[in-house]
C-alpha cells in the first residue's frame, strides 16, 4: 500500500495459506486497514481491504488467526479512546 501516509502501528500474522497479513493504520485517513500478501515473500500484487473507515481509528493493531482460520484484529478507535476488535470472514469482510 502506498496511497498516502501508511503503515503505522504494524502487526503480522501468518494465514492458513502461509502468507503474511499486516495490519495497520492508514495516517492520511484515519483508516484501519489490512494487506492479504499474495506470496510468502510478500512481492506482487496484495489484497488491501480498509477494514475500519471511521475516523481516526487503527492505532496499535494487533492481529491473529482465529481458530476459524480467519484474522481478528484489535485496535485502538483514537477518536473516542476505545478499544475496538474486527473479526474477519475472509478478507475483504468484516465481520
């Protein structure tokens, strides 16, 4: 991802495929946002999918792969100091 200001407050984890999922924040936008790498190595073409568009939200992610094989993702909503959790389906969706 390279459209404005972003990869703040980054966290990995490793889908049931083997490929990297970052989670992070968009500064310019305030967004949380989640890149599906399409390699091991992370090259090529991600899926990148804002997961959480109110603003001023995605600070300090934290992601996992739940049992389902699925991300869950906490992060902090900067705008009214909560905690805030998006449990995925599959990327692209929230869940």
């Amino acid at each position: 991802d390279s459209t404005g200001d972003v990869g703040y407050y980054t966290s990995i984890a490793i889908g049931d495929n083997g490929n990297p999922i970052i989670s992070y924040l968009d500064f310019t936008n305030g967004y949380l946002k989640v890149a599906a790498c399409a390699n091991v190595n992370c090259t090529g073409t991600s899926e990148i999918t804002t997961v959480d568009s109110t603003a001023n939200v995605g600070g300090y992610t934290s992601i996992a792969i739940g049992d389902s094989g699925n991300p869950i993702i906490s992060y902090l909503d900067g705008t009214n100091g909560d905690l805030k959790v998006a449990a995925m389906w599959h990327l692209g969706l929230p869940q």
